[in-house]
C-alpha cells in the first residue's frame, strides 16, 4: 500500500510546491497585490516591471527551482523511479501548481514559462539549452518576452524531438507544454498583432 500511495503523494507535493506564489509574495513585501498591478500576472516579467530587476531575478530563480526540484529528486524521494513517466508527472504536477495555484481557488497564477523551463532544463537539458537560447535571441531583438516564450517553446518541442525521439516522454510533454504556453499567451498574440504589447523594459499598461 505505501509503495502505491507514495508516488501519488509526490504529485500533491510538487502540486503544492508550485503553487508557491513567489511573484505574489515579493509583491506582498513592497505592499502591493501584483495581480493587481502592472500586467496582472504572477510571474518574473511583471515583477521586472513592477518591483524592478533585482525582484523579478529572485523570483525566476525561484519559480524555475519550483519545476526543477520535483522533476530531478521525487522520483527518488517517494519511490517511484521505476518508470521514466514520474518524473515528467512531477514536473506537470508542479507547473499546474504556478498557473492553477490553489491559494487562488485554481485561478490567478503565472503563465508557467519559467516551472517548465526548470522541468526540462532538469530533464532535457540540451533541448532546454535550445528552446533558451532562441528565447533569448527573440527577446534580444524584439524586446518581447511574450513572443520568445512562445517561440522557445516551439523550439525546445523540436530540440527534444530531434535528441530524444517522438516516443520519449520529455519530447511529448515538451509538446503539450508548447501547446500550452502558446494558449496562455492567446491575449498576448492579439496585442502583438494589434502592435499593443509592452516590451522589455516598458511599464505594463494596468490589468
């Protein structure tokens, strides 16, 4: 019964672990709630913008450990690691934590860039190291973090594809997460196309 009930736990656990609201609680420090400030959104890019560049490093450092700590040891912690799959499922189970965070009733988290960049830096790191570098050329050139989330993460889909196969786990989730990161920008889209979205280094217009 525990080797059964043991991993299952772990998911609880790294669902907790991501729902830890660094960028809230980093907002709650200065006295602000940052879901009201800004963007509105709970992650690194809204925090540069808000509180400034020292904040918003801790808070990526922070929000990328909340994906890379489950992913790496709590196969081992809760004895599970005798299918690749769980250590995938934790990383899942923690970037469901940051964008559906339980503190917030399952709403007002980020949109999950920098827990899954954690997840598979731990997991994939040479496809994570390509999806990073093309996420930095984009924001390099464009100033857009919107659109270098998006296209690093299309990118680290097919870096995982070429290195590991279409059957190995970290290249399907690699997919869903693209997927995913695609859709939690869906808003972004439209304001780069209506050329309103805020570049790096510019005040968020107010959420």
């Amino acid at each position: 019964m525990t080797a059964s009930v043991l991993p299952i736990g772990g998911l609880v656990v790294a669902y907790l672990l991501g729902s830890t609201p660094n960028a809230w609680l980093a907002g709650r420090i200065r006295g602000i709630d940052l879901r009201h400030h800004g963007s509105g959104n709970l992650g690194a890019t809204n925090v540069h913008r808000t509180l400034g560049l020292p904040a918003a490093v801790l808070v990526l450092l922070l929000d990328t450990a909340k994906g890379a700590v489950p992913a790496l040891w709590f196969a081992t912690l809760f004895r599970a690691d005798a299918s690749p799959w769980w250590p995938v499922a934790y990383g899942l189970a923690a970037i469901a934590g940051h964008v559906r965070p339980y503190f917030g009733l399952f709403r007002g988290g980020g949109k999950g860039v920098a827990t899954s960049g954690g997840v598979f830096g731990a997991l994939a790191p040479a496809a994570f190291l390509v999806g990073f570098l093309v996420f930095g050329c984009i924001v390099a050139v464009t100033r857009f973090v919107s659109l270098g989330s998006m296209v690093g993460g299309a990118a680290l889909f097919v870096a995982a594809l070429v290195l590991y196969g279409p059957q190995a786990p970290v290249t399907l989730v690699s997919l869903l997460v693209a997927g995913f990161v695609i859709w939690a920008h869906r808003a972004n889209i439209g304001r780069l196309r209506r050329g309103e979205e805020t570049r790096l280094g510019q005040r968020a217009r107010p959420a």
